[in-house]
C-alpha cells in the first residue's frame, strides 16, 4: 500500500500534442453525432415513462409531467457530463498538487440563481395545472364513493343506484363520457387511497372526512383502479375498475340498475386475475370506527 | 499572520493522553465505557447487523414480488416484512449510523477534543439503543407477529381495533427508546461543537462532516421530541380509551400524518446529512484539493436544515386537507440548497488529481444514484404530479434511490475512516468488487421500480394483477436487489479477509483534517499532539507547507500560488 | 460564542417567519404550533449564547491566531469507565416493557432508574474515574 503516490507524468503524442487534447477533440467527434441525431428525430416530446390518461386533467398532468422531464434530462445530463468529465479528464497523472482552489464567487452565485428561477418556474406550471385540477364546474352526475376494509362502495346520488363489491369482486364505477362527474369520497375506516391509473389521479378516502373532486373523461374504457394506501391484510387485493361509456349506454344502465335501495354487487373480475387468493374471512361491509 | 511553518505547539497538551491505564476488561468494559470511540465502534457493529437484517426482509420482499401471485409469504406476513425492513432500516440502521456510529467517533476527533462533552450520556444513548432495537424486533416473537402498519403507522389503522397484538406496542416502546437515545445524543453534538473545539479550531475552520452533524444534531432536538410525543398519544389510543385519531371520539386521524411527517421530514435530512458530510470529507482528500466553496456548502446545510421543517405536508398531498402551494413551494426551494451541494462537490474533484480508492468510488456513486433520488424528488413536489405517483412504486423507487446512495456514503465513510478508527485499511480490491455489485445493484433495482410506478403499480401490495410488464420489471428489480446482497457479503468478506492484516499508519489517504494527525487508533482522549489550526485543513496545512489555500488563497485570478505571508 | 448565537438565532428567525406565514394561510394548528414551537427552541438556547457571547473573552477556540498552550489544561469533566449508563439503560428498557407487558415490569424498571440517577449523581460529584 505505500507506493500509492507514485504515476508517470502524462505522455506526449508523436505530433507533440497532449493526451488530453487529443482525448478532447475524439470526445468532441463522438458527443456531436448523437446531437444531430436528436435534431433529425422531429419533434415529438418523448412520454418520459406516463401517459395521458383519459380524463381532461390526466392530460393536463400528463403534459405537466413532460415538461419537468425535459428539464430533468437537461439538468441530469448536464451534471453526468460534468461528473464523468472530472473523473476522466482530471485524473491522477502525476504527484503533483493541483491549485488549491477554494471558491468562485460568480460561478457559486449563478448557480444559485440559475436553480431558484428554474424551480420557481416549476412551481408556477404546477399552480396552473394544480388549480385546473381543483376546480369545481357543474358537475351531472355525483357519487359518493365509500372505501372499506376491503372494497368500493359507489352510491349515485338522485340515480337510486348503488355498487359495491369486495376485493377481487371488481366493484365497476360507470359514468358517461364528456361529462364532469363529481366524486365525494370517504372512508369507513381506515384511510384508503382511491386511485385510477387512466386518470393520473389519487385521493385518500380519510374517516370523518369529506374529500371532493371532479373529473370528466375523454376516452371510453374500462380502467383499472386500486387502493394505493396500506389499509391492513387485504389492502393489496382492494381493486375496482371504472367504465366510461357513451351518454346513451350510461342512460341505459343507470334504468336497468336502478331500484329503490337495492345493492347491485359486481361479477367476479375477469381482467385482474388473482381470484387464486380469495379472502376466507368476511370481509366487513360497513365497519365504524 | 502567524506564520503555519511553526513547528507545532504541545508543551502542555489539552487532557493530553494518557498511557494505557488499567480498568476493566472484557464485557465489563465494555459495558462501563464511556470512551466515545468505543461507543461509536459499538453502534457502528450494531447498526451494521440491523442493516444485514433489513437487508434480509428485502430480499424475502423482493423474492415475493418476483412473480404475481406468489405464495413465498402470506398477506399477513408480507405487511409484517415491510414494515419492519422499513423499520428496522431507517429506526435502527440509517440513522443510528449517522448520528451515532462514524460521528460519534470522528467529531471529536475533528475538532480537537478529548471525548464528548458528556460521556456518560453517550454511553447511555448506545444501551438505549440497543435495548431499543431488541424491544421492536422482538415483535417477531409474540403473538399476533411484529408491527404490520407500515413504517408510518397511519392512524385509524394503527388503533387497538384493527392493529390488536403486543407487535405495535414493541414498535412503539422500541421507537421510544431509541428516540430519546436519538435526542440525548444531539445534545451531545451540540455540545461538544460548541464547547470543546481545541484552539484555533473556530467554528468556520471545522470540518464540513463537523458541521453537517451540527445541523443534524439541531435537527434531532427539533424533530425527535414531536414524534414522541405522537408515539405516546398512539399509545394512549391504543390503551387508556384516549380518542386523540379516531373520529368517533371526535379526534382527527389526519393529525397523526402531521405529527408523525413534522418529524419525519427531518429525519430524512438527519439521515441525509452525515452522509452528505462523509462524501464532503472524502472527495477533497482523493481530489488534492480543498473542498469547493466551503462557505457555501455550510449555508446550504444550514438552509436545507431549516427548510426541511417546513416541507411535511408534501407527503400528505392526497389528503386533500393540506396547503399546497405553500409545500410545493417549500419544497421546491429545498432542491436549491441540495443542487449547491452537488456542484461544489463536482467543483472540488475539477481539475484535481482524483485518485480511485474504494471510498472515493463509493463518493462518485453517491453523485450518479443521489442525482437520480434527488430529481425524481423535484417531481413529486408537484401536486399534480404526486397525485399519480404517491403511494406508488416510483415513490418506493425515488426513496430507494435515496437510501442506497446514503449506504454508497457509508461504505465510502467506513472504507475512509475505518483505518483511522481500527488502524489496519480494508482490502481494496475485495472493496472494488463490492463498489461495482453495490452501485450496479441499485441502479438495476431502483430504475425498474420508476417504471412500475408510472405503470400503476401501488406500493406495499405483496401480490400484483398477472401484468406482463410488470412481472419482468419486478424481476429485474428482484435481481438487482439480489446484486445489493452480494455487495453485502462482499463487505463481510472483506473484514474478515483483512482483519488486522494491513496497518494503516497515522495519514493513510494524506488527509486534509485534524483526525489525521494522531494515531490510528487514537489514543485515550485522542491526542498526544496538536497542530497549530489556521484553516479548515490543519493536518493538510502541517504536511504541505506552500500549498495551503490561505485567506486569499489559490484563487482562479490569481496564476502564482499566493506565498502564505 | 458569537457564531453559535447567530446560527440558532438566525434558525429561530426563520422559524417565527414561517410559522407566521403558515399560521394566517394554512389555518392548521397542528403545523401552526410545532414550527412556532421550533422557533422557541432555537431562541432559548440562542438568545443564552448571544447573552453571553457579549459579556466573554473570545474563548481559544473562537479566537483565529490560538496557540494551542493556550488550551493547555484541563478542558472538562470526562469520567472514564462508568456503569451508571448501563443500568438507567436497562431501567429504562425494563420501563418500556411495562408499557407492553404489564405493569409489574415497573419494579424493576423504576427501580433500575432510580438507582442510576442516584448512582450516577453521585459519581459525577466525586469527579468519576479518569
């Protein structure tokens, strides 16, 4: 271990140019080429991993989303070139000491600038999405939605019907298509998160509390949901789906399921298979707590 | 200015040391010790054994989660083993290593003093500890199982009604213990900082880990007290008929998320920030150069220290009864503190002459695998953007990616300071090897967890909808995961391997700080000799005369070497 | 004593500010309360420093050209070996289990403590073990 220090100092090339600058103009060769690929790609905005969902806030938060990515593969990129650069370029080549900088007071300052304005333009795309996404216009269609310990219970309100199911029953949420639908959520218990992938969206059901929102999709579908917040033993199999279905198909089910009081539980899920864990135990349907 | 090439000064050495004195031996040492060295090796073999044991409740997860509907472990089991590899992780390994293990050993050292300020408090926050984290495993061994709420314990789910069973109350008496442990031992560092400091060493001239475990120890005291304070009103729910979050009562299950997030953000910044330390004393030392923008990075810490009790509610953003934009905005601005950080570090490897040990390879994976953590953490400050990924797998994968480059700082931090404190270096190709599974397995297990999310999957489900994409992505998390274990045992070889086989010497790595300039192990109240202190880098200053960065030191303006007046 | 004084001021500081701001817009005391409550922890121990940062000499290791004799002596009181912390730490251990198992566990827990507390009083007024 005690000959650490001890390096050959860098060597010339025949043409008397440095090993760096020669690594430098190869480097330079080799990052322009996926540059101009970039450039011919055209200019569609990559997803970064989302989708644009079904609803007009999903997209929303969809393009919100790209946004920030282009700025993390910007800034992300930036700073892997910087780190790599370092640790390739400035290398131990010798036992000498470098310059024993300690500090840059333009170079520090702008990159505190740089970063507070960037996070501040963050913020401000978010507040534009984030107040389109609470907004409450006038909604058609209301329902409660009531989470337990494990399942759905979707209650439409002045339509006197009423779905509820329990984990791998699949609990279906049917509402029309390009209308806003207000949802009041709630719990019975413990606290649930509602939560539909198509919709880039999710709540907690909270006991005591009354959580509001209003979405309107755009896309007809069947969309899986789930239950994302832990909620005791059965909390991974708390599933639902939500179908979005022309005006005249929701007109339709909404006569043929209605009836005074009566509660209409949902098939078996056919798309979620995992009907191999079954719960033994009842599940309890209203609890208190 | 006086000038450093004195020789240095030690006709009366402060609590100089002593030659061996005779004592106990054996167990019985150990158990009086209040030598903070021993103490601090004793929490670091401590938390090292709870990490392998959280480490193994994720490899039986990440075994569970490799195919859909897998039968390894019931339902009831499986939220037994995430929340206690939570538990056990952030409770008994992660934070107990930063505050308690290297800093309890290398603080004093760093500064100059003989021990910390108040030793027998010391002791007493390690044997809380340990008691501590034998009272929450032992949930294992009593009916009903260990604590299966989760980390967090949300309310109503943590009441006597859905979570019966002596599990949750041993979660909650062991996070008592280590609690107050945690507490006593920031009034430790607070008060070692601000009183023992040798001469010289002014607050300004400490090392940047000194300072950041300032800042964690400040933290500490803020934060600690409210969770238990949360963890006692859980504790009256639970047994003496309080309704303080359950709504029948008229109590509101909401206020436990404040409480337990007041504190928990913090955390996350207590555990952080030694970690940020340890990288910041290593990077300068195998760059040859001084840490870039010293100034800056203590503001920083200091700045990411006060807003970090102002971000909480960002992971209470689905409740729908928190203040967004005031969060949002919160959190937003703490990135910039964090983002200074990461370019002073990539400042003060540029134009160095960086040299690749097996801590200084530790460091660099820190900066690649903290990036990744850090930006995805700049997503979910966005409301709407954390309306679709909360309580999903890319907030499993963001923390992850968070976490892992915390244990990158702290094998770097072992592997750096573990001559210093045992006096005989770690085999560094073995160190090597360990590096590359370690730094390759995060990546391969994190970065398919992002994709999981953005595809929907929800977090702490034990079983998952037969989904073709998700079951290959889950699998090669699973292998990545897998990879993290074998680093792991390469550790273990490695220390067994090199166990007294390699003597360090006083300044193995030529050292910038003030404990590279006594012996390795320190001696009992740790110094024979001091050095004149004159900046942040004493030991530096000592051994290279000429090249100290003085006041206006080795400024880019400047094309000769200012002479040191 | 100058610099410690303005770190836990200034940290006060903006604990106060923000406590104000998000009392008036939040309206959510649970938040409202602990960050005041933060605020209030930094300017006890900060306003004691800066008292007295204006009444001490510079202290060596506030005082840039130091010497180290200046520091020469004895710095504090570190008792050595002591066997104190064990046991107010398995009194406090056996405390916690009443809480899990019952109350009699508060015999011996107590007890411990007490003992300790006691014990470790009186240690600390004879000096302990160097």
């Amino acid at each position: 271990m005690s000959k650490v220090f001890s390096v050959e100092p860098p060597a010339l090339s025949p043409q008397g140019v440095s090993n760096r600058t020669r690594r430098w103009r190869r480097v330079r060769r080799i990052v322009a080429l996926p540059i101009a690929a970039l450039a011919l790609a055209g200019c569609t905005v990559p997803t970064f991993g989302a989708s644009p969902g079904a609803t007009t806030s999903s997209q929303s938060a969809y393009h919100l989303w790209q946004a920030f990515s282009i700025g993390a593969a910007i800034i992300g990129t930036l700073v892997v070139v910087l780190i790599l650069w370092a640790v390739i370029f400035h290398r131990r080549t010798s036992d000498r000491i470098p310059k024993q900088v300690q500090y840059h007071i333009p170079l520090e300052m702008t990159y505190i600038i740089i970063p507070i304005v960037i996070v501040l333009g963050l913020f401000a795309a978010t507040l534009v999405v984030e107040n389109k996404e609470v907004a409450n216009p006038k909604t058609s269609v209301t329902i409660d939605v009531n989470a337990f310990q494990w399942g759905w219970k979707f209650t439409y309100l002045g339509e006197n019907v009423v779905v509820v199911g329990q984990t791998t029953q699949d609990p279906e949420m049917v509402i029309p298509v390009n209308e806003n639908v207000h949802i009041n959520l709630t719990s019975s218990d413990v606290v649930h998160g509602f939560y539909v992938h198509a919709f880039n969206f999710s709540r907690y059901a909270l006991p005591g509390v009354l959580n509001e929102f209003t979405f309107r999709a755009v896309n007809t579908g069947t969309f899986n949901g789930q239950c994302t917040q832990l909620c005791g033993l059965y909390h991974s199999l708390m599933f639902f789906r939500v179908k979005v279905v022309s005006q005249s198909e929701y007109t339709t089910w909404l006569a043929t399921n209605a009836s005074a009081g009566a509660v209409r539980t949902s098939q078996t899920a056919t798309n979620q298979q995992t009907s191999s864990i079954v719960p033994t135990k009842p599940a309890k349907s209203e609890g208190n707590n | 200015m006086t000038d450093v090439l004195d020789p240095p000064v030690t006709s009366e050495p402060r609590d100089h040391a002593h030659e061996e004195h005779h004592g106990p031996t054996g167990i019985l040492k150990w158990i009086t010790t209040t030598d903070h060295k021993i103490i601090g090796l004793s929490y670091t073999v401590t938390a090292v054994i709870m990490m392998v044991i959280g480490g193994a409740f994720a490899e039986i997860i990440r075994a569970q989660l490799a195919s859909p509907n897998n039968t390894l472990v019931s339902l009831a089991q499986y939220n037994e083993l995430f929340t206690m590899h939570g538990s056990v992780m952030i409770y008994l390994f992660a934070g107990p290593f930063a505050f308690g293990a290297l800093a309890n050993i290398i603080v004093p050292i760093q500064i100059g003093a003989p021990d910390m300020a108040f030793p027998r408090l010391n002791a007493l926050s390690y044997w809380l500890y340990l008691t501590g984290s034998i009272t929450m495993l032992s949930g294992f061994f009593v009916a009903g199982g260990a604590a299966n709420f989760g980390w967090v314990a949300y309310a109503p789910l943590s009441n006597s009604i859905n979570t019966p069973g002596a599990g949750a109350d041993l979660w909650i008496g062991g996070l008592l213990l280590t609690g107050f442990s945690a507490i006593f031992t920031g009034v430790n560092l607070c008060a070692t900082i601000f009183y023992l400091r040798a001469p010289g060493m002014t607050m300004f001239r400490m090392p940047i880990f000194t300072w950041n475990m300032l800042v964690t120890a400040i933290l500490i005291l803020l934060a600690f007290p409210v969770l238990t304070a949360g963890l006692i009103m859980l504790y009256c729910d639970r047994h003496f008929g309080t309704h303080i979050f359950s709504v029948q009562g008229g109590g509101v299950p909401v206020l436990w998320q404040h409480i337990f997030w007041f504190w928990g953000h913090p955390e996350v910044y207590i555990l952080a920030l030694p970690f940020f330390g340890m990288i910041t004393e290593i990077i300068p030392v195998f760059s040859r150069k001084p840490v870039f923008g010293y100034k800056g990075m203590v503001f920083a810490t200091m700045t990411i220290g006060a807003l970090s009790l102002g971000v909480w509610a960002h992971h209470m953003f689905t409740t729908g009864v928190v203040l967004l934009p005031f969060f949002s905005l919160m959190s937003f601005l703490i990135a910039v503190p964090t983002g200074i950080k990461m370019f002073n570090w990539i400042g003060t490897m540029w134009r160095g002459e960086i040299w690749f040990s097996t801590a200084m390879l530790m460091a660099i994976g820190f900066l690649f695998t903290f990036l990744v953590g850090g930006i995805t953490g700049i997503y979910l400050a966005s409301p709407p953007l954390d309306f679709f990924t909360h309580d999903t797998y890319f907030v499993v994968a963001h923390f992850h990616s968070i976490v892992m480059a915390l244990v990158l700082g702290a094998m770097g931090g072992l592997y750096y300071w573990g001559p210093k404190i045992t006096g005989y270096l770690l085999n560094e190709t073995i160190g090597k090897v360990q590096f590359w599974f370690l730094f390759i397995g995060i990546q391969v297990f994190t970065l398919p967890d992002y994709l999981l999310g953005l595809r929907g999957m929800p977090r702490r489900v034990g079983v998952y909808p037969l989904h073709p994409s998700w079951q290959s992505l889950n699998q090669l998390s699973t292998v990545g995961a897998i990879m993290i274990g074998i680093s792991t045992i390469a550790f273990m070889v490695n220390i067994v391997y090199s166990w007294k086989k390699y003597p360090a010497g006083d300044n193995p790595w030529d050292g910038h700080t003030l404990e590279w300039f006594t012996t390795s192990p320190p001696p009992h109240h740790n110094f024979y000799r001091l050095p004149q202190i004159r900046s942040e880098r004493p030991t530096w200053d000592y051994n290279h005369p000429g090249h100290t960065a003085a006041e206006h030191g080795h400024h880019p303006s400047n094309d000769e070497e200012v002479p040191v007046a | 004593m100058k610099v410690e004084a303005r770190i836990l001021l200034s940290l006060g500081s903006f604990f106060g500010l923000m406590a104000a701001l998000y009392w008036f817009w939040g309206h959510e005391n649970a938040g409202g309360v602990m960050i005041f409550a933060a605020m209030l922890l930094c300017f006890v121990p900060g306003s004691y420093y800066y008292w007295w940062s204006r009444r001490m000499r510079a202290r060596p290791e506030d005082d840039p050209n130091a010497t180290q004799a200046q520091g020469a002596g004895v710095v504090g009181a570190f008792p050595g070996t002591s066997i104190w912390p064990f046991t107010l730490g398995m009194g406090a251990f056996f405390v916690v289990l009443a809480l899990v198992f019952g109350i009699w566990f508060l015999v011996p827990g107590l007890g411990l403590v007490v003992w300790a507390l006691f014990g470790g009083t009186a240690e600390g007024r004879r000096g302990g073990t160097r």
